[in-house]
C-alpha cells in the first residue's frame, strides 16, 4: 500500500489538537523529542488563552523531554497532565504548584498502562522521525522510549520530520512490544546485543495526518566537568567493583552496566574505563550518554543497549559521520525492553543510580525535596533496582555547601526501599548493606557514607532511637529536615527536645 502524506505546517498540524485531548510525544529524554510542533501547540494555547478559552492537553512522553516541548507548553500553561518523567524547571513549578497534575511511574510500566487503556484514550501521536516511507514504515530517530506503543494507540500521527537526523539511522533500531496478558510469551533477549524486532514502526499510513518537515538537533544540553565530588564518588564505585571481581563475586568476564544519567553517571564511568581490573564490558541501559561513546571509542565498552543516544550534539554530530562504526556497537529500544525487569533479572545487570537522599536503613528518596516538592520522577531507576545482580545507589554526602546532608534518619519520601538497596556509595565511601541487620546497616551508613560534619550528629540519633530492630524514633526521625526548614542548615539539629 502506497501513500502520499500531506505536508502540513507546525500550526497546522497543532491547529489538529484540541482542548482536553491526550498528545503522546516520541522521544526519550531531549534525544527524538519533537520540537517544532509543540511550540505551536504552545502557541495556540497562548492565542486561545488571551481569547479567554481554555487549551489544555494530557502529555505522555517516553521520558524527559526538550525546552521545546515541556518548557514551552509549561510556559504557556497549556498541560493538564504529565507523565511518566520530566526534568524541565518551568513544568517542575506548575507541578510543585498544583496547576499540572503529574503521574510518576516506572518508566518500564508507562508503554503496557497505556496499552491497557489505564491512562485514557490517545487522541494523537507526534513522533519525529528521520524517514517515513510511502507504506508507513517510521524510522525513528535518535531515541525510542514508548513511540511503538504510542503509534499503535493513538486516533491519528503526525510526523515532525527533522532532517538534522540522517535516514541513514535505519537498523539502529530494534522495536518490539509484547504481548498483553492473560497469554504473554517471554521476551526472547539473552544478551545486550540479541535483535528481538523490527528496524522500523509500521502503520496504516492512512492513519497519518501529514508530515511537519524541521532540521533541528536535539535540545540534550551539555554535561558538566568532572568535580572532585563526582570524580570521588566514580573512583569509589570503580574501586568497590574492582574488588569484588578480585573476591569472584562478580564474574571475571563481568557483567552488563546499566547508568542513570548525568554528571555522576558520566564520572562513574570515566572511572570505571580506567580501571584495568574491570575488564571490557557491556551495557544494558536506558541512556547512551558521551561517556559511553568515548569507551566505545577506546574499546573499553564493546556494545550498549539503550533507549536513546543522550548525548551531546558534538558526540551526535561525531556519530553520525561515522555511522558504520557505530552501527555493531549499539541498538536503540522501547524503554519496556530496555528496562524489563524479566530482562533485568535474567541477564544480571549491575545497576548504579543516583539518589537524592539516603537514609540509615538504606532507604532511597530519588524524587523529592524534603519530601513535597517534585524533582524529576522515579524514572527507570526502580525498574533497575528491583531487579539487579547488583543495585548500588550514589550521591555526594552533602548538598547547598555542607548545609543539607544527604544521609538522614529517615529519607522524607521513599523511592526504594531498603529491600531494594544494596550498596550505597558517596564521595566519603562505600556502605556494603549485603546480609546486615539494620543497626548493622545504619552504622555502615553512617561510617562510610555520610560526611564527617554529620557522623556525631547521626550516631547520637542512634543513641536516641535506642535498642531495638529497627533504630527508629518516630518524634526526631525528621529532625534533620525540621532544622533545616527554620535555620537553612541542618547542623543545627538539637536531638535533646526529642524522646525515643
């Protein structure tokens, strides 16, 4: 079947979408977001708001997204709702001001709850793509994350063909979606680099409203230098593996790495490329970030598996010149198979991600600021987690200049749970909680993790929790916060007012 789309303009095709529907967006972090389209949604919002109508729309993304995306629609008050990942400052305020409803999820869970019909109807799906052909074949562009799903649930797809992505990425690509129970077969994957699918999303081509043409590159903003904080924290993740190769807790031919993103990420892996006791190695992860590229470069990581190239636009642009290269080297999936906890589990991946605070039980906040305002969301780090040979969380050991502490008595809104935790590592050290009781555990913590300003200050929370299985004290296990709250530092916590 053979079809000829229309070509439409941004407005054009944002003139389509109307006030209460759902709008899925391709794209996994800034990487194959579209960009020209929801600027004019933003602005037809803008002009229907001045008219005094109301424009609102549902957004449903892989993951984060560009400022041309969630910035601008936050910017012009134009989402109702978002899920299942955001990262952008003006939507962080609309949400944390309850204008933007926000459903955090497990970025594994987001593709099959839209499937199973439990966020509603897809009104449309925009999806940027570097080649479309006549019979509706989608070749994404440089990220997957729930596209597949989302061309299959959504009424009607546009198109933001963007012209910055060579059509050459055919095959950098491997889309499959499994099936939805009662009957649900296993994902056929072994190995970071088995192909399960397909090269492109195939569709009724009449189900395409048009084609948006733009040449734009993806808005992934640069990563910072490496600190002495981050370098710490790399060379105590880096070393604390190396060591449990040497103990044979970890197998010599080692095993698949999956890395959250970010400056911490980047430096933990730099690290991790420098060790010659870890040998090369593979990745299984959500995000291909510069430092992956630069070991591919040196041969210290042999393939990855991910859901999108997060990178910077110079790694982008060095990828795209030498494409054969990198074509054995990487595949790019839907976040439900880059982050299965089947796949997870099966596979033995080491899982290390970040972590806003930790507490002495080993607990994990990774979302929230003092427990009420929303940073991010969970993103796929529980999928990980959950599920790891090895589940290591980092974070340095104090934030806002030695103010805040980011190892606490009680995290103020859990993400992970103890459970789930198994080393815990900060530029002071590494905190092993493997087979520990949980005072075994808070005194680990407390020793090898939190700053030397904070040991006195958490070791005299444990006198005031007392003996028992859990050291716990229900009137001071926020303490910390508190003080924070009314002087702006936490080291001025006075445990004396507080009972066990």
């Amino acid at each position: 079947m053979s079809h000829k789309y229309p070509k439409l303009t941004a407005e054009e095709a944002a003139s389509h979408i109307q006030n209460g529907e759902s709008v899925a967006f391709s794209g996994f972090t800034a990487a194959g977001a579209p960009k020209v389209i929801p600027k004019a949604i933003a602005e037809r919002a803008k002009k229907i708001h001045a008219e005094g109508n109301p424009f609102r729309i549902g957004v449903m993304t892989g993951a984060s997204t560009g400022r041309s995306l969630d910035g601008a629609l936050a910017q012009a008050d134009a989402v109702l709702f978002r899920t299942p990942y955001q990262s952008d400052p003006d939507l962080r305020k609309s949400i944390n001001e309850g204008r933007t409803a926000f459903f955090d999820m497990h970025l594994s869970m987001m593709p099959q709850a839209v499937r199973y019909g439990f966020l509603g109807p897809v009104h449309h799906a925009v999806i940027e793509a570097c080649d479309v052909s006549p019979s509706g074949e989608i070749t994404l562009t440089s990220a997957v994350g729930a596209s597949p799903t989302y061309c299959r649930v959504a009424e009607k797809i546009v198109i933001e063909l963007n012209r910055f992505h060579p059509d050459g990425l055919r095959g950098f690509h491997d889309l499959y979606e499994p099936e939805d129970p009662p009957y649900r077969n296993p994902l056929p994957l072994f190995r970071p680099s088995d192909r399960i699918g397909a090269p492109t999303i195939k569709v009724n081509p009449e189900r395409i409203l048009g084609i948006v043409e733009s040449d734009v590159a993806d808005e992934t903003g640069s990563f910072g230098e490496i600190s002495e904080t981050t370098a710490k924290i790399g060379d105590n993740v880096a070393n604390f593996l190396a060591g449990e190769i040497h103990r044979g807790l970890i197998p010599k031919s080692f095993l698949p790495i999956q890395s959250g993103v970010g400056d911490t990420a980047n430096a933990v892996l730099k690290a991790m490329g420098q060790r010659a006791e870890i040998p090369q190695f593979e990745m299984y992860t959500e995000v291909i970030q510069d430092a992956v590229v630069a070991l591919m470069k040196q041969g210290k990581v042999r393939f990855a598996s991910g859901c999108s190239l997060t990178v910077t636009n110079a790694v982008l642009q060095d990828i795209y010149a030498n494409l054969e290269f990198f074509r054995s080297k990487f595949l790019l999936r839907p976040q439900e198979i880059t982050n299965s906890p089947e796949i997870v589990r099966r596979i033995g991946i080491i899982s290390i991600n970040t972590a806003i605070e930790v507490d002495i039980a080993g607990n994990v906040n990774s979302t929230h600021v003092l427990g009420r305002n929303m940073m991010n969301g969970i993103g796929g780090s529980g999928d990980f987690a959950r599920n790891a040979f090895l589940s290591i969380f980092t974070c340095p050991s104090t934030a806002k200049g030695g103010k805040i502490s980011t190892i606490v008595p009680l995290v103020s809104h859990l993400d992970h749970s103890e459970h789930s935790v198994q080393i815990v590592v900060t530029d002071q050290g590494v905190a092993d909680l493997r087979g520990k009781s949980p005072m075994e555990r808070a005194r680990t913590i407390i020793e090898n993790c939190a700053h030397p300003e904070y040991r006195s200050t958490l070791r005299e929370y444990l006198k005031l929790a007392g003996n028992s299985h859990s050291p716990q004290t229900l009137s001071a296990a926020f303490g910390m916060h508190v003080a924070f709250q009314k002087t702006g530092d936490m080291r001025q916590v006075d445990w004396s007012g507080f009972k066990a």
